[in-house]
C-alpha cells in the first residue's frame, strides 16, 4: 500500500514539466538533424552532379587518348627523366621537347629508351628496341647461295662488279700499291628482274662477305621520320659484320631528283638521303665494306648521289640478248627433267623481251604444264606454252598498271 501512497505523493507538476522538457529537447534535436539531412541531401545531389562532369570528361579523354594512338605516330628517343617531366628528341629533325606523362609511363622509360610521339609530342607508348626494327628492315644473309655461274648474260657486268667490289674486299693492298682509290659505291642500273640483286649477292658469296639488304622505299615509307637513323644503323650493322656488303635495292626512293613539293614526306627523304651521302663521304676508312645501289629508274636518280667518291661506278644490266636468254634458260633448266626434244636456241629466240626473271618463270610454269599432263618429263610445247602464259600474265600487270598510273 505504501507504494500506492509513495506514487500519489509524487508531486505531478514537477514530473509533467520534466517531460515537457524532454519533448522539447528531442524536437530541438530533431529538428537540427532534419536541417542536417537536408544539407547532406544536397551534398549528395552536388556530388552526383560533380560526378557525372568526371564520367562525361573522362569519356572524352578516353576517345581523344584512342584517337592519338591512332593518327601517324613519329619516333623520338628519350634524351632524360627529370621531375618536370621527359625530355625526348625526335627523329628526322633532332627538334627536342619537354613532355609530361603518368607516373605509370615514367616507371618504363630511360634515357635511350624509343618511344612512338603524336603530332604534339606527347608520348604514346614505348617502342620495342631497335634490334626488332633492324630485323624488320634489314635481310642479313652470312653467306647467301648465289654464285656467278647461277648468272647469264651478264659476262661483261660480273667482270666489272668483280673489279670494283670484289677486288677490293680480296686485295685491298693492290689498290695501295698502285695508289688509287678503289670505287667507293657501284650503281647497278636496268629494268626489273635482270640478276641486280644476284650480282650483289654473288660478290658478297664469292668474298665470304655478309649481304646486307635494306630497300630505299621501306626506309622512307615504313618509318617515318626513322630513315636517317637506320641509314647510320645499316653502316653500324655493316660495321659489325665486317667484310660486309651493303646493298641498297630501290635507292630511287631516298635518292630521287627533288621536286617543288616541300611536303613533309619530301623532307624526309632528303635527310634520309642526306645520311646516306654523309656516310659515304665520311667514310674514308671503310674498311672491308662495299656498297652497291641498285634502281630501275635511273632518269629519276639525283645527280648528288653519282658525284666522285659516291656512286661513282655505274653499271648498267639490261635485259638480256638472245644469247643471254639461252644462257639463263640453261642454268634454270638444270635441275629439271628436260626432254631431248628441248632447243633452248629456239627458245631464247622465241621470248624476245624477256628478263632474267621471266624465263625463271617459264621454266618452272613448263615443269607445272608436265605435272597438270601427268609427266615427269618436259617437253618443247611446255615451254612455248609456258611461254605464251607468262607474256599474257606480264601483259594483264601492264594493263592493270597502266589503269592505276
Ligand atoms: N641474268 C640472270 N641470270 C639468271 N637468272 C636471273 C637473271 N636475272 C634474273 N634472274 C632470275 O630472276 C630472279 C630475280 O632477279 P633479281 O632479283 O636479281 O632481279 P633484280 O634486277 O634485282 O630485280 P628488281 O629490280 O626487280 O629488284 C632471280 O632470282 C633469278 O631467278
């Protein structure tokens, strides 16, 4: 009972005020969270709206990055890593330039490393080292298989390769002796498939020398602004190789008349070709290293490159006379099964016109004409037959380029 009594002697104001009290606290309080709610909600609104501006910009820069990759790309060498960012020089015009890039990117690059620039020379991407290149642009042989017997109609050229390229990589104490220079650089000149490059192969064979290839019109338009560098890494790798011959098929490419044109495809060129006849004249102790040219448009060629010291020996290999031709069917011939019924004076008499490489070409069409009768054995009518093909094959090439010019 006592309790009951405690209870109604409690005294109620008090107790009614305290809870009014409470009341009032707790819609205080809450009243400050609604107005904290409030501001986190626009916070959030705030920070979604920020947001998307970054997903929309990186968007953009996401397809700008993939458009650079994409336009022409020049090859630079990075020159230094310094905290303000990377200084690279750029091939072809040596122009150097500081360039910014990601932490991620600075990781992989050092001094000498080669890098691939766009058109505002920011850094793309690294590039693979230059031995791949090389590899790419340059045919190493050690030994190629060709010798001068596997050659026709050319007495008169071989005899001339032999004396300035041949003699002296073999002797070159005769050429003290005598006192003269020996040629620095031979030109070989003529039309399509006419044994240029199997001379130039068969004097680096006959000379144990290392045939070193490189194609005048894959330096100027597969590596861009990278011309002049492997003109300087061609004589490098010659170097290494000594004695080496270099051959230089298409020099038409790098070293053609200039034009009016001052487009920067020309300019290219001319610093390529400019390297090459830098290397030829500073190239007084050339050692065991010979270099033959080889183009089938000479009227296109810069005088430059023909001045004395340079390409100063000009060859020409023409297509072959008919004894030429005969000669040349007869080496193709001598691994075939060849009937006796075969006249090759009548052959050769025949193809007028032809080139070395075309009767390669006859030949190996008149052993298909065999194998299509089932015979082992090849007779006079597969090479006519041969022939007649391989002039229409020739003829539709023409056509179609004529319809291209
Ligand atoms: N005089 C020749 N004697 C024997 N074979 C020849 C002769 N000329 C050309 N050939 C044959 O034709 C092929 C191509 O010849 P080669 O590559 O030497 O010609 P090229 O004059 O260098 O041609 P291009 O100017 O097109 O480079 C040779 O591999 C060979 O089979």
């Amino acid at each position: 009972m006592s309790d009951t009594v405690d209870d109604v002697d409690l005294p109620y104001d008090e107790d009614e005020a305290s809870q009014q009290e409470k009341i009032q606290a707790l819609e205080e309080r809450l009243e400050i969270l609604e107005t904290q709610n409030e501001e986190m909600r626009d916070k959030l609104l705030d920070a979604n709206a920020e947001n998307n501006k970054y997903q929309q910009k990186l968007e953009r820069l996401t397809h700008e990055n993939k458009k650079l990759k994409q336009s022409p790309l020049f090859v630079a060498t990075v020159q230094e890593v310094t905290d303000e960012g990377v200084i690279i020089k750029q091939h072809g015009n040596n122009q150097e330039a500081l360039t910014e890039v990601t932490d991620e990117m600075r990781d992989d690059l050092e001094p000498d490393a080669r890098v691939a620039v766009n058109n505002s020379l920011s850094i793309v991407k690294p590039l693979s080292n230059e031995t791949d290149v090389r590899a790419r642009v340059m045919e190493v042989t050690e030994s190629p298989e060709v010798s001068y017997e596997d050659i026709g109609g050319l007495e008169e050229q071989m005899q001339e390769v032999r004396e300035t390229v041949e003699m002296p990589l073999e002797k070159p104490e005769m050429f003290d002796d005598v006192g003269i220079d020996p040629p620095s650089g031979v030109l070989l000149y003529g039309p399509p498939g006419t044994g240029k490059t199997m001379l130039a192969k068969a004097v680096a064979n006959q000379t144990d020398a290392t045939f070193i290839k490189m194609a005048g019109s894959e330096l100027v338009h597969k590596f861009i602004g990278e011309g002049a560098k492997l003109v300087r890494d061609l004589f490098d790798v010659a170097r290494e190789h000594e004695p080496a011959v270099i051959f230089i098929d298409e020099i038409d490419a790098i070293a053609a008349k200039r034009t009016e044109s001052k487009t920067s495809g020309d300019a290219e060129v001319q610093r390529t070709m400019m390297q090459l006849l830098s290397e030829m004249d500073g190239f007084e102790e050339r050692g065991e290293i010979r270099i033959i040219a080889a183009t089938n448009r000479f009227d296109m060629l810069d005088r430059a490159i023909l001045r004395p010291g340079r390409f100063d020996r000009l060859i020409e290999v023409p297509k072959p006379n008919t004894e030429g031709r005969e000669i040349i069917f007869e080496i193709h011939t001598r691994g075939m099964n060849v009937s006796d019924d075969v006249e090759f004076a009548e052959l050769a008499a025949d193809a007028e016109d032809a080139s070395g490489a075309d009767i390669k070409a006859v030949c190996t069409e008149a052993g298909m004409f065999a194998i299509r009768d089932d015979r082992t054995e090849i007779r006079m009518e597969d090479f006519r037959n041969a022939w007649e093909k391989v002039q229409a094959e020739s003829d539709e090439t023409e056509d179609v380029s004529k319809t291209f010019a």
